[in-house]
C-alpha cells in the first residue's frame, strides 16, 4: 500500500468514524477542547486499524 493510499484510507476512516460518534464543527464551535480530544481519539484508532490491516490483512480487523 503506497503513502498516499495509507493517508486517503486513513482520513476516509477517520471522517466516518467522526460522523458515526457525532464529532462535527458544530461541536468543534462549542467546546474545541473537547473536538480535539475526541478528534486525535479518533486518529489514533483509525491508525491502529489502517496499520492492522496493513499486518495481518482486511481479515484481521
């Protein structure tokens, strides 16, 4: 998997999970401390996933 398919995963899986947990701008516009922690949460997992299946394979998550 090259860099730039890693990093359009990664983003792609992110946004879904934002949008899946209801972490949006209106949220970001009401307590950004909370947004930011909830957000780099967010990145964090989907990191863990993307490189997850980059190991052991789509079979593994």
């Amino acid at each position: 998997m090259s860099f730039l398919l890693y990093t359009v995963f990664l983003d792609l899986l992110a946004a879904q999970l934002a949008g899946k947990e209801g972490i949006n701008e209106q949220l970001k516009a009401k307590d950004q401390l909370v947004w930011v922690g909830a957000m780099n949460n967010i990145r964090n997992r989907a990191e863990e996933i993307v490189r997850q299946e980059l190991i052991y394979g789509a079979d593994a998550v």
